[in-house]
C-alpha cells in the first residue's frame, strides 16, 4: 500500500525528521515532552523561529508566529483579532501568515521541522495533531491554565480531542460540524419546505420538484458533492446506522449500512440524475447550479456573503428512523516546542486572549466556526446574531449530535483513501460494494499501524 506523503506515523514521522528508529523507541517510552512542572522541559534546542516579518511600530516586542491554515474571509478575521491583541498590550506581537489548506499546514509543518526552523503556534483538524504530539514538536499547556483560563470554559465536546496521556496539547479554537446548505429561494419557488430536508427520502421526494426549475437551460440539481468529502461521509454512514469502524480497532465501512449508504448516493446521483460530483462544490451552489451542498459551518459567512439568494441550513441529512450525528471538525491552536521559552509564554497569552467570551463571539460572527467558549454563545451580540440570520443557530443546536470521528478520520492519509473511493462511485459509477471491499483492507492497516498510538493517549471522548 503507498501511503501520503501527509500520513505519517509517529515512527514515520521521526524518520522523515532524520531521527531514526532509536528514537523511535525511546518516543514509545513515555509522553512527548515529559510533563512535569518544570517549563524548561518544553525548551527543543536547535528549533529556531520561522522567518516572519515585524511591524516597525512593534519592534522590541517578543514576536510570536503562527501559520495559519486559513484564507478568504476567516484569514480576514484572524487577522482582526491579532491586531486587537496587539493593540491589547505592549509586550507580545502575535503575527499570522495564510498558508493555504489543513493539507497544506501539514506539509509545510513537516519540512519546517525537518529543516528545524519553525511557527510558534500551528493548528490541526480534528485528530491530527497525534502525528505532531508524537514526534514531540508541541508543548503541553496544562501548567498555564488558571481560574480564569482552563478546558472548563470551552464547549465540552471539544476537549477531549486537544489531550493526550493526561495532558492537554490543543485548546479549541476553530472548531466546526458539516452543515447541509440549500438555496432557500429555489425551494420557496419549488413549493418546498422552507426548513429544507431533514432525511434523504426527504431529499428524494424534494429533488424532482426542484428539477423543474431551469438553470443555464439544465434541471436544476438538488445535490452536488465532492471529491474530498470524507468528512461529510462520517455523519452519512451513522445517519444509516453504520460507522467506518469500532472502538476495537476493526473497519467495519464495508458492512451493511455502509454499503446502504453509498449506494443510495450512486442511485441518486448516476440512476435518477438528481445530483452529481462537483470540481467545487461550494462555487457551484453560490453560483446557483446546484440546490445543495454539504458545507462546513465555518463557511457561513461566507458562503451567505457570496450567494445572491437566500442561503438556508439544515442538520445533516439522515436516514428515515436513524440517529442524527455529526464529526465534530476544525482546529484548535497548539504551542510548537522550540528554542525560546519567551516565546511559548506569549503564545499562551494569545490564546488566552483570543478565548475570551466577546473575541470568540467576532469569531463565530465573523466565519461561522461556532463559538467554543460557553460565555460566547450567551454574549448578546451571538443571542442577536442568530436573531438575525437563523442559520447560525442551526449551526449552534447541532452541537447537540457532534461527536469525535472513528479512527480511520483521525489520519490525512486514510481520509484521502475514503474521499478517492468516495469519488468512484460518484464520478464512475463504480458499484459501492466492491469499492468499500477493496477499500476496508487499506482502512485496517492504518488503524493497525496506528493503534499503539491511539491507544497511548488514552482518548476519553467517547466514554
């Protein structure tokens, strides 16, 4: 099996880094960074600051750099929170650099440590962060918490996911939950349920009425997905009451309401042409050629920003009868251990700061991410905001059904192997029984790969 080049192991990872598998051992020992109470433990010699540039207005300040996985709209947010926190204090200059997708992030990071030149502060999707923890580039943040800043302030849902062997290496931050997008105006103009959907038989029975409507001279598609939508894929197999895998370790994505599910996609897409593969599927709902779309929350703002009609959400779709539940997604920020304690103190303060209730609310307002510190979802500027545009809210109430991912999320390589069969049977028609067939071998050697790792960690989430 050939694997991603964003797919490493911890003992791949260290031999990408030119540690070797001495090292590799000696990781397998004991927690990354040894814990403890004392901060020189987190001191990596050798790892030196990434080139950044300073502001003149904020030179003599402790520079602190993150490399932020963001662009558009929530690059622009990001950007206004770390200028109020520059403007907040004299003593720190936080700076953010856009270096394009989570994909890119995890490549860019990978080099950066091998060249041994690095961000301050980095943050990763969901689970995979492990690859990082594991190869001991991030530090534990336990020892900076207080009264005031803990994990007990943040949307629970979120914690677990940030510790490892008793120790947290990520707070929440940009945190998130697929969303399904239609166009409210095509719907009302169809004689539809202005709430949309809420299972896939209501899709079904939506779609023809929704094909009536002419677009660029085509019968306009009910649903356009995508060639990367594993994640997605994670709330579709539980809402037919299946799941990629167990807590055992054994893929189970092959059985029954796995192969229940796929086949309903193909159907809907190849058999009744009511929706179809997009090259972007979000471009082609705002452009109107598609009536829906599976998002993430953090493109509210700015998938209702560039659509010239009435943006509408709903909870992800499940079967008739079937529980609703959805991957929890998005990031959270992690210390990157390097050669300067200064500055791993001052990205804690960013951190602080950028958890406080009224930033984390310009957060949520301003991308869609949803708030993930508790005092923020009850500001009056959130109460307000879903006031005026309940979708927001949607985003919010399904919090209730968010939960942490089956393992075979928790690396970019294994989720690359579901998005490609994915798009096999989207694109080519393929028959989604042999697909996942073929598929559930690859699935299980990277949870055997990987289960010494995972099991190391002592995750907490699902008990």
């Amino acid at each position: 099996m050939s694997r991603s080049p964003l797919d490493l192991s911890r003992r791949g990872l260290l031999t990408a880094l030119g540690l070797g598998a001495g090292a590799a051992s000696l990781a397998a020992c004991g927690a990354p960074s040894g814990g403890g109470d004392s901060a020189e433990s987190n001191i990596r010699d050798g790892f030196s600051q990434a080139d950044l540039t300073v502001p003149s207005e904020y030179e003599g300040r402790t520079p602190i750099l993150f490399w932020a996985p963001f662009t558009g709209t929530n690059y622009e947010v990001l950007s206004q929170l770390f200028a109020e926190f520059n403007e907040s204090q004299d003593e720190i200059v936080a700076i953010a650099e856009s270096v394009g997708s989570y994909a890119d992030l995890n490549q860019k990071f990978t080099a950066a440590l091998q060249a041994r030149t690095v961000p301050d502060i980095v943050c990763f999707p969901e689970m995979q962060w492990l690859q990082f923890y594991q190869s001991d580039a991030l530090a534990p943040l336990d020892g900076y918490f207080d009264d005031e800043w803990n994990t007990d302030i943040f949307i629970q849902n979120f914690v677990p996911e940030g510790k490892a062997a008793g120790e947290t290496f990520v707070v929440p931050f940009a945190r998130s939950t697929p969303l399904f997008y239609f166009n409210k105006t095509r719907y009302i103009e169809a004689g539809l349920p202005e709430e949309g959907p809420e299972t896939w038989e209501d899709l079904a029975e939506f779609a023809p009425e929704l094909a009536k409507i002419q677009v660029e001279g085509r019968p306009l598609s009910a649903l356009a997905l995508g060639a990367d939508d594993a994640w997605h894929a994670q709330a579709d197999i539980w809402g037919f009451g299946g799941a990629n895998s167990t807590q055992d370790f054994e893929v189970t994505i092959n059985e029954a309401p796995g192969v229940e599910w796929l086949e309903w996609q193909r159907a809907f897409l190849n058999d009744d042409g009511f929706g179809y593969m997009a090259k972007a599927a979000g471009t082609d709902f705002t452009a109107g050629l598609t009536a829906g779309m599976r998002g993430s929350t953090a493109g509210l703002t700015g998938t209702t920003e560039a659509a010239d009609f009435e943006v509408g959400t709903a909870f992800m779709l499940s079967k008739e009868g079937e529980e609703k539940a959805v991957p929890t997604g998005g990031s959270g920020l992690s210390i990157v251990r390097n050669d300067s304690q200064d500055r791993q103190d001052a990205c804690a303060e960013l951190f602080r700061f950028l958890a406080g209730p009224e930033q984390s609310a310009t957060w949520h307002i301003g991308t869609g991410y949803v708030p993930i510190v508790q005092a923020a979802a009850d500001t009056q500027r959130v109460t307000e905001n879903v006031a005026a545009d309940p979708n927001y809210g949607v985003a919010i109430d399904q919090l209730a059904n968010a939960r942490t991912a089956d393992y075979t999320n928790w690396s970019q390589g294994a989720v690359t192997e579901i998005s490609a069969s994915q798009a096999q049977v989207y694109g080519d028609d393929a028959d989604p029984q042999s697909v996942l067939d073929a598929l559930a071998p690859t699935l299980q050697e990277y949870l055997d790969d990987n289960r010494e790792d995972y099991e190391a960690i002592g995750f907490e989430g699902w008990s």
